[in-house]
C-alpha cells in the first residue's frame, strides 16, 4: 500500500501548491483590477508566499525529527487550507498578501515532509520510479491551472481559484492518516541561531528585489542586498563552528549535491519568472482573454508530462552531464526566443515554442533533484532534503521578483509609453535566456558516471 500511496500523497501535495500557483498567474490581471492595483506589482501575491515557504523550510528538519512526519505533515495542510480560505476572503492587495503567508507557512512543510519520507523509504533506482510516480499526476496541476483559472475568472470570480484548493487538502489528510509513517529522528537539536542567520537572510535577498520592482530607490534595495549577503557570510562562518548547525557543512562535501544544489538554484532562477511573465504578457500586452491566456499554457505543462517517461533511458544511454548540459542550452535558448512573440505571431507557433520549453523544464528539474540526493548518506537526508527544498523555493521566490523588475526596468529605460511594456518584456526573456546558459557551465563539473546508480536497475 505504501509503495503506491505515499507518491500519491506526496502528487496530492505538489498538484494541490502548482495548481494554485498556476491558477494566481491566470487571475492577477482580474484581482489587480478588482484591488485596483497596477499589475505589475500583482507578483507580491506570489512572491509572499514563496518567501515564506523559503523563510520556513530551515524548520522542516528539525519539526519532522522532533515531531514526526505524519504529525507535521497533516498541521502542515491544515495551515495550507486556512491560508487558501483567508485569500478567496481577501478584500485588498494586502489582506491576500498576508493570506498566502498564512498559506506559506503550511506549504513550507508540504512538499518537503512528503519527500523526506520516500527518501526514507526507498532508496537507489526505485526511489527514482517513486518521485517520477509522484510528480507525473502532480504536473496536471500546471496543466488544469491555467484552464481552471480562466474559466472561473470569466464565468464566476477569481475568489474560486483559491476555494479549489480545499478538496485536495481534505483529501490528503484522509490519505496521510492512513498511510503516512511517523518517522522521527532522536536527539534531534534546533539551531536557532543558524535558522535565524539564514531566514534573515533568504527574506531580505528577495525582498530587495521585490522591492525594487514596486517603489523603493534602487540603492536603499541594493543595501538590503548586500545584508544579504552578509548574513549568508556569517551562516557559512556559524556552521564551521557549530556542530549541531541546521545545515551542516558535510553536505558540501558531497560534490554531485554541491553541483547540483547550486545548478538548481541558477537554472530555477532563470525560468521561475516564465509563468507570471507569461500570462501578464497574453492578457496585459497581447489583449487575449484569461482563458485564451490559459490555452496557450496548457502546452507546457502537458509536455512536462510526457517528457517525464523519457527521462530513464535517456539517463542509462548518455549520462546525467551530457543530458544537463545540452539540456541548459536548449532552455536558454528557447526561453531568449520569447522576445521574438508578438500579437501578430501565430498560435500554432507559440503552441510549439511552449511544448518545447516545458518538456525541457521537466527534463532540467527531475534529473538535477535526483542527481542532488544520488550520493547522500542516510543520516544526511533530512538536512539535505529540508536545505534542497529552501533552494527550490528561494530560487523560484528570486526568479519571480527578478522577472518582473526586469520588466518594469527595462520599460522604464525605454521611456516609451506606448511600446515600453511590450519591449520591457522583450529585453527581460533575452537576460533570463542568458542567464540560464551561462548557468549550464556548473555541469562541466560533473564526471561522466556521476548518478548513473540512480537509472540503473
């Protein structure tokens, strides 16, 4: 039972957070215009929540020892279904910001619980077979979302976008009291000091970049940046100090998770943004409905679907450094070929352009992940699960706020009113198609055989 339920449980988790994320980018032109807010300052409705999934994960570790699995996992989607019904109450920009942190707070733990217990419970190439399990059914998500958006947009409200959350959390609780083991880990410590250096830390790294996509004075973001940094700095030097620290520096020392921790991080930030940026450019620039909007999405997240069972032998033929390199070019490029969509560019062609993008996101994403814990000792896993999924978050919560500063940048640079929008959006896919290329260059650094174990049988 648990060999077919416990992916299940963890597709329920990532279908339930990727079918509200893609189902808010559909809806922020209708909830800016019913807030009566500009919409380029709508991504503070995403990027909270994913701050503050990042913000909370350095807990997860230490809640899923200390607690049990079963136990965090079901307050987890209790807190995930409060948020989901304090946003379709939500009356202004800021009563749904501070929702979805409501929301954060229960998705921190979500995605990562469910993880940590498969890594718990299977290991080598059936552990491979289990995540792909979990995350084919979890990837209609990006599929329904859009279309799911569109429609209650225009034929109800954007409030039901959030209310659609609630079936899959009473389902996943169901599920989780039945079949989700209670895994705790003894003499487990919180370092609070570290979790403190390192949220810090991740909240004002995005925050900045938020910030300098609304109001704030470029220097005053620039300085938020740089304590950053600083708190970063000074986590790296509590953990060669601390022995007990939430991440501790052996992870590091594990170099096809060092490469893949940081090739993760860099490729997610290249194309976190594509799914706000896209549907703002259809409905915004382009003038197309939101459930036209939603057509054209569709085909991305199908392709993530169908690309997932090719994964395995394309992983046994060539190798993981030959598929991640070529594979980050390919991304690069199409996400650059974005500037060339206009409103005069046929659908079928954008159709295609997108079945492209998305079966190379999938393919970029699962093989990393699995490549990140290939090598992992077992009394590593917690740690390296809970820090794998900050990167994810922070990673897709920088790429959000990056994207649409960019976009309001460049517009700003152009001072045309008229034409600055469209070419704002123009310049920022170039820079995140650049971006990502360059990123790909982290997998020269794996050696031919690195995760093979991982596709073998």
């Amino acid at each position: 039972m648990q060999q077919i339920g416990l992916p299940l449980l963890l597709a329920v988790s990532i279908f339930m957070q990727m079918l509200d994320v893609t189902i808010l980018n559909t809806a922020l032109p209708a909830i800016a215009q019913d807030f009566q807010q500009p919409v380029m300052t709508m991504q503070s409705a995403v990027v909270s929540y994913v701050l503050t999934v990042a913000v909370c994960i350095p807990l997860t570790s230490y809640l899923s020892d200390r607690f049990g699995t079963r136990r965090m996992f079901i307050w987890a989607m209790s807190l995930f279904g409060l948020g989901s019904l304090l946003c379709a109450l939500a009356g202004s920009l800021s009563a749904l910001v501070a929702a979805r942190v409501v929301q954060g707070l229960g998705g921190a733990l979500l995605t990562p619980v469910a993880r940590l217990v498969l890594m718990r419970r299977f290991q080598g190439p059936v552990l491979l077979r289990a995540l792909n399990y979990a995350v084919m059914p979890a990837l209609m998500g990006p599929l329904l979302g859009p279309l799911l958006g569109g429609y209650l947009v225009e034929q109800a409200s954007w409030h039901w976008i959030f209310l659609m959350n609630l079936p899959f959390v009473v389902l996943a609780l169901a599920l989780s009291l039945k079949i989700m083991p209670n895994y705790t880990q003894q003499g487990s410590q919180l370092d609070v000091f570290g979790v403190l250096l390192l949220g810090g830390a991740a909240f004002l790294l995005t925050l900045g970049l938020e910030l300098t996509a609304t109001s704030l004075s470029l220097w005053a973001s620039v300085a938020i940046v740089l304590v950053s940094t600083l708190l970063f700095f000074m986590y790296w030097r509590h953990a060669q100090r601390h022995p007990k620290a939430i991440y501790p520096l052996h992870l590091w020392q594990v170099r096809t998770y060092r490469i893949g921790l940081n090739s993760n991080f860099l490729t997610r930030v290249g194309v976190a943004s594509i799914p706000l940026l896209l549907p703002l450019l259809f409905q915004v620039v382009f003038s197309y409905s939101p459930l036209q909007a939603a057509w054209l999405l569709v085909p991305m997240a199908l392709a993530a679907m169908l690309a997932k069972p090719l994964l395995l032998p394309m992983l046994r033929i060539v190798g993981y450094k030959k598929v991640l390199l070529w594979n980050t070019g390919l991304i690069g490029l199409l996400l650059a070929g974005l500037a060339l969509l206009s409103i005069q560019t046929p659908k079928w062609y954008i159709v295609i352009h997108l079945f492209l993008l998305g079966m190379a996101n999938s393919i970029q994403f699962t093989a990393i992940n699995t490549l990140t814990v290939a090598d992992l000792r077992p009394h590593q896993k917690s740690s390296a699960n809970s820090l794998m999924a900050m990167n994810q978050q922070l990673a897709m919560g920088l790429g959000t706020a990056l994207g649409a500063m960019l976009v309001r940048f460049n517009e700003f640079l152009l001072m045309d009113a008229a034409a600055g929008l469209y070419r704002g959006f123009q310049l920022t896919f170039v820079l995140l198609g650049a971006f990502t290329w360059l990123a790909g260059g982290l997998f020269r650094y794996l050696h031919d055989h690195d995760g093979i174990h991982m596709a073998v049988k």
